[in-house]
C-alpha cells in the first residue's frame, strides 16, 4: 500500500512540475524564429530544422529551425525552439569548432541556460557522433580557454576544466554540473 501511494505521491508532484513548466514557458516566453526575424529587419533567413548545411556538413538540432543573421553579436546563440547562427563569424572556424558551437547552443534546448551543462552535453555528443577526438577538445580549449568570466559564463579556464572532465566521462564532469 505504502509503494502505491509513494508511486501516486511521485506521479502527482511529476505531473505538477510538468504543469508548471509549461506555464513559465508561456509566461517568460522566448521569441519564435518570426519575431526574431522581424526584430533584426528581416536581416537573416530562418533554416528548417535539418536543412543548414556548412562546408558540406550537415548540422541539425532535432526538429528545430537555424535562423542564419549576421547581426548576431556572437558566433551563435539559441532561444527556446531555435539556434541563431552568425555565419560571417562561424565561416572562420575550424569545423571541430563549428560542431563543438553549433552543438553547445543545440545542448541549450535539452539542459537549459547552464553553460557547464551545455558544454558537457555537446562533448559527449561529439564523441559519440565521432567528430571530436583528444584533439578536438585541445581546439576547444584553445579556442575558449583565455576567455574571462562573465555573468553568464564561468571562466575559460573552469570551461575547459569540465570539457575535458566530460570527454574523458570522469566522475567530476556529473557532479560539477
């Protein structure tokens, strides 16, 4: 009896949390790919989900559309339901580079705004995926390495930390995060 009402208990504080989930994202709702483009004057194109192909690699993020604008201030960044790529920036990068970015803001839609998770998450799917290897994540760390902390970023240097935490699946990478 005790395991059945235990069983209901979880599936009612699940079934609320999902509930409330879905409100916040109503309430503090990020832009669609639409309002985006219209807040930038057009000045981009939207790429279904599937379709951005770079340098004859395909780069995907599940069911979700690429909005490619060079008035991005970044190389990429992504919202709920949509990547943005900065291709006048994103074309000078090696393609280890190109995947590591391009998977980070793809990690946003599945962990959220947490960089280190974000990080962790593309690392491991590049590994998996078989486009990073041991001198991928050197790249990777040159590339972010020196880079300072900000309100939003933890310094390069931690960054790269937990890359490589993540790459090499040490127990540090799951319980930094």
């Amino acid at each position: 009896m005790r395991t059945l009402l235990a069983i209901a208990l979880i599936g009612g504080v699940t079934a609320a949390g999902l509930a409330a989930t879905a409100a916040l994202r109503h309430l503090y709702a990020d832009p669609t790919p639409e309002q985006y483009l219209a807040f930038i004057e057009g000045k981009g194109e939207i790429v279904p989900a599937g379709a951005l192909e770079i340098d004859g690699a395909r780069f995907s993020c599940g069911h979700r559309p690429t909005v490619v604008a060079d008035t991005l201030d970044d190389y990429a960044a992504a919202y709920y339901g949509f990547l943005i790529l900065n291709e006048k920036r994103f074309s000078k990068l090696p393609m280890t580079l190109k995947r590591y970015v391009y998977a980070h803001e793809c990690a946003h839609q599945y962990v959220g705004r947490g960089e280190l998770a974000a990080d962790c998450y593309a690392v491991r799917k590049g590994r998996r995926e078989g486009w990073l290897d041991a001198q991928g994540v050197d790249t990777i760390c040159g590339f972010i390495g020196q880079a300072k902390a900000s309100p939003r970023h933890p310094a390069g240097p931690k960054r790269c930390e937990y890359i490589r935490a993540c790459f090499s699946d040490s127990p540090v990478a799951n319980t930094a995060l």
